[in-house]
C-alpha cells in the first residue's frame, strides 16, 4: 500500500526479516498502514528470529495457520525448556491453548 502524496504511514517497520514482516501481517490484519524497510536488497543469508515457544506460536496463529516446521527450524532437543512443549505436539498444543 503507497500513501497518496502528502499522507504519512502512522507506522514504519525497520527490517524485512521474520520479525518485521510479521509485524507487519498483523498490522495490516487490523487496517494499520506500515511500510517496511529493509538494507538488504535478497534475503540475508543466515538464520534470524531462532527462538519459538508457546507465545511466538500464538503470535503466528494470529497471522494464519500454525506453521509447518522444518527439522532446522524445530532446532536441538535442548533449545526447549522444561515448560516448553516439544515442536512434535505443537500442532496439538496449539489447537488446545485458548
């Protein structure tokens, strides 16, 4: 979405990355303009936003479906903590967490 001549986007989003783009999912989902900005002209190649628990999991329901995990994207056993469901019952763990 460009904004017509004279108009300001109330929100700009430094950084496609994971993060970035994802913020501006959901601000687009709520009628929010933002713009992003990014440095890099492809992809950066080395991994970003590595973290994912319960909450980064809600957080990309609220955009849509739960996503597919790739083994690498799953990560090592020991990336998990105690509380921390394991990525294989996430799918199930989400469709029961209000």
């Amino acid at each position: 979405m460009t904004p017509a001549p004279g108009e300001r986007t109330p929100v700009a989003i430094i950084g496609a990355g994971p993060v970035g783009l994802v913020a501006a999912l959901l601000l687009a989902r709520y009628g929010v303009p933002s713009e992003v900005f990014e440095r890099h002209p492809a992809p950066y190649p080395l991994p970003r936003a590595v973290h994912m628990d319960d909450e980064v999991m809600r957080i990309l329901q609220a955009v849509e479906e739960p996503p597919t995990l790739s083994r690498p994207a799953a990560g090592p056993p020991s990336a998990c903590s105690s509380s921390t469901p394991s990525t294989a019952s996430w799918p199930a763990f989400c469709a029961t967490t209000p």
